[in-house]
C-alpha cells in the first residue's frame, strides 16, 4: 500500500512538473500573448488550469480502483465529449464567410446594374466613401444615397436619376481610387460624390489585432477587416489569459485606459490622404466626369451628454498604437474626443484645399449636421435623421 501511494505521489509530481515545463516552454514561446517570466499573471494562469493538471492522477486512481472496462468507458466519454466540443466550434468557425479581397480587404460593391447601358436621359451619379456613405446599419430606404436618388427625381422628373452606392466599410481614399479605376468606370458616372476623412485618419494608428507594429504610407500595416486572415485565431488557454491579464491589470494594478489630446503631428495618414486623394479626382476627370467632395460630418464637440460620451467607440477600437501600451489590451493611449475632433477639421480642411485646388464643387456637409444623438448613433454614423439631413443637403 505504501508503495502505491509513493508511486501513487511520483507519478504526481513528475506529471506536473512536465506539465509545468510544457506551459513554461509556451509562455517563452510567444512572449507577446503571456506577460512577465514567471510573474503574478503567469501563476494564476497555471492555478487556473490547476484541475487539468490533476487530471493524470485521477486516471491513474480511477483504473486501480474501478478496473480496465470502467476506466476505458469514462475515458471515451470523456474524450468523446471534448473532440465534439471542439468539432463543433471549428465547424462553426469554418462554416461562416470570412470575406477576404487581397487588396481590399473587403470585396467593393458589385452587381449587374454597373454594365447596364446608359439611357438617353439618364444622370448618373457614384457615390464613394466608407461605412458613413454605406449606412449598413439602416434600412435601403434610409440610405442617404437612396433619398439623395428620390430627391433629386423630383427636382428633375424629365431625367431618369440613378444613383450607386458604391462605398464600403473601412474604405479609404486609397480604396475608392483602387475599386474606382478597377470596376466603376463601365458605369461612366456623371458625378461622383465622394466622402472620405475618418478612416484615413484612423490609419495613423496601429491598434492590436487590426495592424502591424508600424504605419505604412500606402496603409498597408492595417488590416481592419481582414485581420482574422493576417492574424491566427486566439486558442482557448490564450484567451482564458487574456481575461486573467486583463483581470489582474485593471483591478487589481489599476491600469487604466488613459486619453490623450494628440496633436495634428500624431495624423500622420494626412499625408497619404493629401496623395491618394488628388489621385482619385484626376481619373474622375479623366473619364469626363464631375466629382464633388463632401466633409465627413462627426459628434465629436464640447458638449456632448454622458449618453453621447458612452456611444464613442472608435479611439478605444482604433486610435492608438500598440508599442504605447506594449502591445497589451489595457493602458492604452488613446486619442481623446477633443483630438478627434481637431483631427476630423484637420482631416476636412484638407478635403476642401483639394477641392479649391482642383476647381470642383466642395460641399462642408460637417458644418450643417448638428452634433447630437439624434442624428449620431455614435462618433461618426447617421441614425435615420441624420441620413436624411445628408440626402437633403447640397440637392
């Protein structure tokens, strides 16, 4: 009897301290996921997993004390349980689109009605933009893009008004000038409308898992929407840390999340979008059409109510770069909503000298939509109000 329980107590101890060095050899491995050699977050991730680490020994109880048929029984519904489990999550994960367009990342707006010959007394007009000209979030005939089609067919009942939507979500300048000169010229749009600001600007930052360690002019360090294809999805154990990491951070060292009024230096996507801009209106030009620019409206003021204030979501997703907060989801350094807000004029100036430059039609959308929630969802996006305050103005 004593002998099986020093055996009993060795198989114990070796078990775990392979185990040990397994987590050990892991955690040196991929030194940006764990924090810390040997640290306080590193041993409630091994307490965490405590039972797991207990598990040979029970095995080992349970064969001695029940025999080989009971032990090989529990075992395969065990082992069955677990191989369903993770069956089950991959197939949910593999089931789903993951919609990827190498030099998009997101694929453009594409149907039928682009190769759709041109009527005798038809304007058309192509809208370009991201998600705020998009208006994913509210119905079809809310879309800004669909009143603006309305309005304008009945200010002009002789002319047959057709008016594509051709802005996505995460789009750029640079985007609009790709998918422009790749697909949309078929269509030989009248005008383009284009509306960019905010998502270049928030290509000056590099924020986790949506970008590499260091901005790139052509934007190229951030991969927004395609970031599951760039980065390997998080494994279970790493996500249990991640909780654990910032658990211990935030209540228990008090690492806080901290805004900072970042200076229009910080904007440093302001000289792509001064590039790919111009870029973008000369092929407009080139193809005989007329494009007009439009400023990108945003809540950001003085003003704001704490409703308001809790509905700002993109300096925590996007405005802030990794090596400040050294690359952990907590203490990050973003930027506050007085520098946004300094950002977004920044960013809207620029679109009207380009304008004035280029003898077009410049539209300052921002300086008429009021700053409130009833015309914000959040920093940037129209509620139902707001998009109908878009599709009116300028007709």
């Amino acid at each position: 009897m004593k002998k099986r329980k020093i055996k009993d107590v060795a198989t114990l101890i070796v078990t775990l301290f392979l185990i040990f060095g397994y987590i050990t050899f892991i955690k040196d491995a991929y030194t940006v996921t764990f924090s810390g050699y040997l640290s306080i977050t590193f041993f409630l991730y091994i307490l965490a997993f405590s039972p797991l680490l207990l598990i040979p020994y029970f095995i080992i109880k349970l064969y001695n004390k029940w025999g080989r048929f009971y032990f090989l029984y529990m075992f395969f519904i065990v082992f069955y349980s677990i191989t369903f489990f993770i069956f089950v999550k991959t197939i949910n994960y593999r089931e789903k689109y993951h919609f990827f367009d190498p030099f998009l990342q997101i694929n453009p707006v594409l149907n039928n009605e682009l190769l759709i010959p041109k009527a005798d007394n038809e304007i058309r007009i192509l809208m370009l933009g991201g998600s705020t000209t998009r208006c994913e979030r509210l119905p079809s005939f809310q879309k800004y893009s669909a009143l603006l089609e309305r309005r304008l067919s009945l200010y002009y009942p002789h002319k047959k008004i057709t008016v594509f939507n051709a802005a996505m979500d995460w789009f750029t300048t640079r985007h609009s000038l790709i998918v422009y000169t790749n697909y949309y010229k078929p269509f030989h749009a009248d005008v383009v409308i284009i509306m960019h600001a905010v998502n270049d600007l928030i290509r000056s930052f590099t924020p986790l898992n949506m970008a590499s360690n260091s901005f790139k002019f052509d934007y190229s360090h951030f991969y927004g929407p395609s970031s599951y294809a760039a980065f390997p999805q998080k494994t279970y154990p790493e996500r249990l840390m991640n909780i654990i990491q910032n658990f211990y951070n935030t209540a228990i060292l008090n690492k806080k999340d901290i805004y900072v009024d970042f200076d229009s230096s910080s904007y440093i996507s302001a000289n792509s979008y001064k590039y790919f801009y111009p870029l973008l209106i000369n092929e407009i030009y080139r193809d005989g059409s007329l494009p007009i620019i439009v400023s990108e409206p945003f809540i950001y003021n003085n003003k704001m109510s704490k409703d308001e204030i809790s509905n700002l979501w993109f300096a925590k997703e996007y405005c802030y770069n990794q090596r400040d907060n050294d690359y952990k989801p907590f203490g990050k350094h973003m930027a506050s909503s007085v520098s946004l807000m300094n950002a977004m004029n920044y960013f809207n100036k620029i679109s009207e000298k380009i304008a004035e430059k280029h003898h077009i039609p410049f539209i300052n959308l921002e300086a008429v939509m009021p700053k409130n929630s009833n015309f914000f969802v959040d920093d940037v996006h129209f509620t139902g109000k707001g998009s109908e305050k878009a599709g009116a103005f300028g007709t």
